[in-house]
C-alpha cells in the first residue's frame, strides 16, 4: 500500500511540475493552462473518440453488410 501511495504521489508531483513548466514556458498561468487542459482539452478527447468509435462501428457494419451480400451473391452464382 506504501508504494501504491508513493506512486500517487510522484504522478501529481510530476503532472503539478509538468503543468508549472508549461504555463512558463508558454507565458500562461496555472489555471489557464488547468482551464486548456481540463475544460477544454479532455472533454475534446473523450467527445473525439466517441465520434471516432461511433464512426469506425458505423463504417465496419457498412463493411460487413457489403460483405454479406457479395458473397451470397457470389454463392447464388455457384448454385445455378
């Protein structure tokens, strides 16, 4: 459990440093780099990769649909 807790402990370490960093160097403070990040940035990500899901299971069913009817199409040519 101890190296569990350490462990948590260096992440927000590093993620804290990491966004301090960030806003430095891109001349920004704290919490607008918070505000990109979280209220902009991963709410962006998680809506894009439902779209993207969404998308590819619409694309695929598409696929297999199309497959479908080929090949029993394919299979009505061999049977006349």
């Amino acid at each position: 459990m101890k190296e569990i807790l350490q462990t948590a402990y260096w992440a927000y370490n590093y993620c804290t440093d990491f966004v301090i960093n960030l806003a430095n160097i891109l001349n920004l403070s704290y919490y607008e780099i918070n505000f990109i990040l979280f209220i902009i940035g991963y709410p962006t990500l998680i809506f894009g990769t439902a779209l993207l899901h969404f998308n590819q299971r619409r694309r695929l069913r598409k696929m297999i649909k199309f497959n479908g009817q080929r090949t029993s199409s394919m299979s009505n040519e061999q049977t006349q």
